[in-house]
C-alpha cells in the first residue's frame, strides 16, 4: 500500500459526505442569524427574572452561568411534577 495515490478515492468520499450536509440559511425571514437573534432576546427576558441588571450587560460567562442556573432550575421543577 505504500506509495498508493488514494486522493481519488478521498475526493469521491468527500463528495458523498458533503450530499448530506445541510448549509445554514443566512439570508431571508428563516435564516440561521434571525433565528439566533431571536433565541438570544427570548433568552434575555426569560434570564431577566435571575439577573439584578440587564442581561444583555452581563459578560459572557455571567450569561452562560444565569442559562446554566436557569435550565437546572427548570429540570428540578419538571422533577417535582412526576
């Protein structure tokens, strides 16, 4: 096998794994950065009731830390209901 050229082949491979990959809408009513912006701001209202200032003035790792809290507190909550 040494000295084999197996580029062909890795082309060919390439191809077919890139069939399946979906590329993300960037423009237009549906695409992947309204969506996010979205997200974001339905995230900052919702992490509001948490934060003793506006949560889009929290640095990042105060943000992921409110979300982390924030989903850890829906988990608990969805635990007592069962």
């Amino acid at each position: 096998m040494q000295g084999m050229d197996v580029s062909k082949d890795i082309r060919e491979i390439d191809r077919y794994i890139a069939q399946f990959i979906e590329p993300k809408e960037f423009i237009g009513e549906s695409s992947y950065e309204l969506k996010y912006d979205r997200d974001f701001e339905t995230n900052c209202i919702v992490l509001s009731e948490y934060a003793n200032k506006p949560v889009k003035n929290l640095t990042v790792k105060e943000y992921f830390t409110l979300l982390q809290y924030h989903n850890k507190k829906v988990k608990e909550s969805e635990r007592r209901r069962k």
